[in-house]
C-alpha cells in the first residue's frame, strides 16, 4: 500500500476503497478534496429568562463525507484500417460497478492523507458528464464515519506486564485485544486502571469498540469476560497490567483524531 502511494504522491490523485485502486480503472482525482469534518452530536436548550443556551455534548460525532473531483480519459484505439475508437462508457460502468458492488463500511485511503484511513461506503446517485465523448467528470462522495484512523494504531504491538501504550491523539481509543494462552488461564488485562477478565481457552479477542469477544472462526465468547471494556487515554501513556500467565497479550490502538 504504502509503495503504491510513494508511486503517485505528487503525479495524480489516487484512492484506494475496499481494497481496489482508482488508478485500476483509469480514474485520476483532479484535485484535493476539501477537509470535511465531522459534527458533534449535541443538544441545546433555551431557557426563558436565561441568556444563552443549555448545552449537552457528547463525547461523539456524526457521520461526515469525503468528496472527490475525478475524471475518466476516453480510451482510444486505432484498428488496421486507422478507425478510431473508445471506451468511456465501459470505463464509467466498471468503476461504478466496482464502488456499488462493496456493501457495508469499506476502508477509504487516499494520497492526500497517506498516513490515515475512514470508514466509508458508498450509496451511489454520482453521474459523470460527458465531454464530447473524450471525458468523463464527476464527484464522488463517500459517506464516512468521523474518525480518521492512524495507519500507526492499525497494527497490533506485544505489551507486557508493567509496561505501558501511548496514545499520541487528544482522543480516547478503544482497542482490539488479543489474548494468547498456552494453556486454560483466567487473566485480566488492565489498561490505565480499567481492567477486563477473560476466562481463556488458547486465545480470545475482545473488541473494546464493539463490545464483544470472539474467535477468530467467529464463536461468540462474551460470557467468558466480565469486568470493564479499556480505553486508551489521549495524549498520555497508559500503563499496562496483566494478571495470569499468558503466551501473548496483543493490542490494536485503533488511535484515531477528527
């Protein structure tokens, strides 16, 4: 991925969406897309007799979008007897194909942020002008959920008891844990003092985010855990303690800003 970018940073604009290029199908973005940022979810009150409002914030957002400026060249070919001809429509139809075929959240990068991804899916309704036949534009939109996810919070990192992870953004993250046992253990697994337990067979995932454990085939493990999902504290180090003997203790940050 990241030789894929160092190939087209400053050449052509380039997204990669559910794992598929924008340069597969012959599509450049013209230029950057503008910075959208997500709302957060909050409510206001007016109280009569009282100046200003009555504010309740969550520590939450809004889906944002991420929109993109593309165009599409004709492809044109010469047959024996010098006939000229091209293939925009089928360039147009199979990237649209290729966005409305994914279902669900994909991941959405571009050379524009190379160091981050979003959540996004895509719900159609973009149509490409026709310029003489020669080119297609349009704007792709995207819908994203709000966090811009640091490629460096997306890979798991060992930790150790007594050791600790620092969380480099003003966000608090909700990590992904992977517990690995030799044998059938109990082990907790506390981060800046919130601690979970696991009652593990070889090895459990617990989702701090989704609020779920799991094997990797799928098995549902919730009633193995009890305790308090962990978060990673912003713009601090956490420290970490494990309690029980394991093989392995993993941890995805899923760092993230807004």
């Amino acid at each position: 991925m990241s030789e894929l970018f160092d190939n087209n940073t400053n050449k052509q604009g380039l997204i990669v969406y559910g794992g598929e290029s924008s340069s597969d199908y012959g599509m450049v973005v013209a230029e950057a897309p503008s910075f959208e940022r997500p709302q957060r979810k909050q409510t206001t009150y007016s109280v009569p007799g009282r100046n200003g409002v009555i504010l309740f914030q969550q520590n939450a957002w809004n889906d944002t979008t991420r929109s993109y400026k593309v165009w599409l060249a004709e492809a044109i070919e010469e047959d024996s007897g010098g006939v000229r001809s091209g293939y925009l429509v089928e360039k147009v139809d199979a990237f649209e194909a290729m966005l409305n075929s994914k279902v669900g959240y994909q991941r959405l990068t571009d050379n524009f942020e190379p160091d981050i991804f979003r959540l996004a899916y895509y719900s159609g309704g973009d149509d490409f002008s026709n310029q003489m036949t020669q080119y297609g534009e349009a704007t792709i939109r995207f819908n994203c959920r709000p966090e811009r996810f640091l490629l460096s919070g997306d890979s798991f990192v060992t930790v150790a008891n007594g050791g600790s992870i620092t969380n480099p953004t003003k966000f608090d993250s909700k990590p992904l844990i992977k517990i690995t046992v030799s044998s059938t253990q109990t082990i907790t697994v506390a981060i800046a003092g919130t601690a979970i337990t696991a009652n593990v067979d070889d090895y459990i995932y617990i989702d701090c985010e989704a609020m779920n454990a799991y094997r990797q085939d799928g098995e549902n493990k919730n009633t193995d855990i009890s305790g308090t999902f962990p978060v990673i504290k912003a713009n601090s180090s956490n420290a970490i303690v494990i309690t029980g003997t394991v093989t392995k203790v993993e941890i995805k940050p899923r760092y993230f800003t807004v």
